[in-house]
C-alpha cells in the first residue's frame, strides 16, 4: 500500500517539477522554522534553571509614564535598590548590576 503511494507520489513529482519543487521548499520552511521557534521557546524557559534557589530570584522593573509614551526599564536607580533592602526585610541580596551587590545582614 505504502509502496503505491510512494510510486505514484514520484510520478507527480516528476511530472510537476515546479510545483513539487515548491511544496518541498514550503515544507521544508515550515519545518525549519517551527524547529528554530522551538529551540527559541525552550531556551527561554530553561534560562537561569541552574540556579539552586532559581525560584526565589526577582528581577525589578521600573516603569516611567509620560503623557503619550510608557517605558519599561529593566534597571533601577540605585536608590530605589536600597530603598527596597531597607523596607523588605525578607530580602537577602540584590544587585544593581553583574558586578556590585548589596547584602543586608
């Protein structure tokens, strides 16, 4: 059965070449496409897994308004950093960049 439908898939594509050609390259993106959208996904989901405490990381955002524009920073002032150490007791440690950490003992 399998054999019939290979046989007579090869006839169609050699009797349209520029359309067989086509589907082909379709699939192909289709498929490449889908697999890079994967890779995307699952890297973002995996990203700062290897942490032992990875649940209890937050990352604050600041978040400034002007009439007709709204910004989302990544960062904060570095005021506002030990703003928050001083009135969250439950913090640990917090960083205001890779380099610098702030510890409350």
């Amino acid at each position: 059965m399998f054999r019939n439908y290979f046989t007579v898939a090869l006839r169609n594509f050699q009797g349209n070449k520029i359309f067989s050609l086509i589907n082909i390259a379709g699939v192909a993106i289709g498929i490449s496409a889908s697999l890079v959208i994967y890779l995307i996904v699952q890297h973002e989901f995996n990203f700062d897994k290897f942490h032992k405490d990875g649940d209890r990381i937050y990352r604050v955002v600041s978040k400034i308004e002007f009439p007709d524009l709204t910004i989302h920073n990544s960062g904060v002032l570095v005021s506002t950093l030990a703003m928050l150490i001083l009135s969250i007791r439950t913090i640990k440690s917090a960083t205001e960049n890779p380099v610098k950490s702030l510890r409350t003992e």
